[in-house]
C-alpha cells in the first residue's frame, strides 16, 4: 500500500514538474513594482497560474513576507508551496520511501550524512562509476575503513535520485547565493522565501505533514489490494522510513527463506541472529528454524 501512494505521488510530483516548466514559457512575469493598474499589469494567483510559475522562477526564492500575496496566494502558502512543487517533508519521504524499498540497505543515518557535494564543491553524492550510476553516503556504525557505502542504482531508482536533485535545486542554488550552510546536503526542504536542510529526516515528525494523509486516502488505495480505510489509517499510524526498512528485510525474508539473503540486502557485513532478530519477527524465525530441523531429520 504505501509503494503504491508512493509511486502515485512520485507520478503527481514529476507531472507537476513537467506542467511548471510548460508554464514559465507561457507564463507573463510581474513586474516587482507596478504604482497603477495597466494593460501591461500581470495578475497571479490559483486562475492565473501560469503567470504564477513563471513570476516565481523569475525572481526565485525571495526571504520576503508579502511573496506569497506578490504571488496572489495571500494567505494560502500551502497551496501556492504545492503548486510551484517545492520540497517538503512529505515529498521527501515519498522519494526516500521508494529508495529504501528498492535498496534496503539505506539506513536513516545514511540519508542523513548524504551529501551531493563534497566540501570541495565536486559532486560525490550521485555520480556514474564504471558504467554505473551509484549513491554514495556514510554509515557512521560500520567503522572508520568501511564508513562509506556505494549504493549501486537501477533504472528506477537512478529516476528517484535525479529527481530529487532536481526537486531540491532552487533550494540548494539559493542557500550557495546566500552563503548559507547545509546547501550540499541532499536533503532540503523549502517554501517561496526560505530554504531549510533537514539533518535527521527520520526524527522530523513527518506524522503532521500531509504523508500520513495521503496514506489514508480513499482515492489513493489500490483496489487489487484489498485494503480497507482502517488498514490505511493502521499503517498510517507505523509508518517511518525505518519501519519500511525493516518490512523490506521481512519481505525479502518471506521470499528467500534465507537469513543470508537479508543480511546481503540490508548491507550488513555477515548474517548476526541478533541483529536480524531486530528485522525478523521471532514467532516467524522459529517456525522455519523448527521446519528446517525437521527437514534434516527427515
């Protein structure tokens, strides 16, 4: 259920894109300053959109009060950060979601160190290697020698990464123009006039954004699933990207039957029972180490 409110949103989220960049070329920009009403006076707002993106990518992201009236949103910020597709909470953890779902091994901690640049400016974060492209980021646990991990990307998720950097560009452009700090880190959220890193994302209380919303949505639920509105609100309710990581070991375990296979996803260095037992519910665990007993007997 909640790949499927996932991948609907990743969906919205490249659309609304693809509809934003249309805008600006269509779109009439608002002068800064217009002291009487004219035939060259623009209008902005929710039935003047497009003259609302393109205003918006002109001028950029502004540390001003009145933006949002400027943009005719008065008084509705959330809409207008809707509209012009800015990163939020929510759309981060729609993205990173779909991350750890096709590579578990990606801790929280590892989002959480993941830099697009090094210190030096160059691009570290997301880059091609030997014909592939990788992730690279840091877990802090597995030692100085091993600390960084290259997370090797497939078709879909290479879309994911690229998309996130697109998504959190004008955030990161703006806090490099300011000389403020953060702007390497991959994970910034934003609104018209400011921009925010987020260092902990799986600390941020994402539950009073609009994700756990959208993962009780009716119009959001996949009907060949077979769940109901109370399921929606229960998973709601236990959602963080570490529970999807831990749900994904179980999964993989469901299919494998092999704890050496969750210990190779989840990127741990050799198969530890009592780590795993922190993935792997113990009634599960017992029940196929009493079949295979029986199995060797047999």
């Amino acid at each position: 259920h909640i790949k499927h409110v996932c991948q609907l949103k990743f969906k919205e989220l490249i659309e609304r894109e693809a509809r934003n960049q249309e805008y600006v070329k269509i779109g009439s920009v608002k002068p800064e300053y217009v002291k009487h009403k004219s035939a060259y006076f623009v209008f902005c707002g929710m039935d003047e959109l497009e003259n609302t993106i393109a205003t918006f990518f002109h001028y950029g992201i502004q540390g001003r009060t009145e933006y949002a009236k400027f943009l005719g949103f008065n008084g509705n910020t959330p809409q207008l950060i809707k509209e012009l597709n800015l990163p939020t909470k929510s759309t981060l953890h729609v993205l990173l979601t779909l991350l750890i779902m096709e590579h578990p091994l990606i801790t929280p901690s590892w989002i959480d160190k993941w830099c697009l640049f090094d210190k030096n400016g160059n691009q570290t974060g997301y880059k091609e290697m030997n014909g592939q492209y990788v992730a690279v980021s840091y877990k802090s646990r597995k030692g100085t020698n091993d600390a960084q991990q290259t997370v090797i990307l497939n078709e879909f998720s290479k879309s994911v990464v690229e998309f996130l950097i697109q998504h959190t560009q004008m955030a990161r452009d703006y806090l490099k123009n300011q000389g403020g700090k953060g702007w390497r880190k991959m994970m910034l959220t934003a609104t018209p006039i400011s921009v925010l890193p987020i260092h902990y994302i799986h600390n941020s209380k994402i539950h009073n954004t609009e994700f756990p919303d959208w993962l009780r949505a009716p119009k959001l639920m996949d009907e060949n699933l077979n769940i109901t509105p109370l399921d929606a609100i229960e998973i709601a309710e236990i959602y963080s990207l570490r529970s999807v990581r831990r749900h994904r070991g179980f999964q993989i375990y469901l299919e494998s039957q092999s704890m050496d296979a969750v210990a190779e996803a989840l990127g741990h260095k050799s198969k530890d029972p009592k780590l795993l037992a922190s993935y792997l519910p113990k009634p599960l665990m017992d029940f196929f180490n009493a079949r295979w007993v029986r199995q060797f007997q047999n």
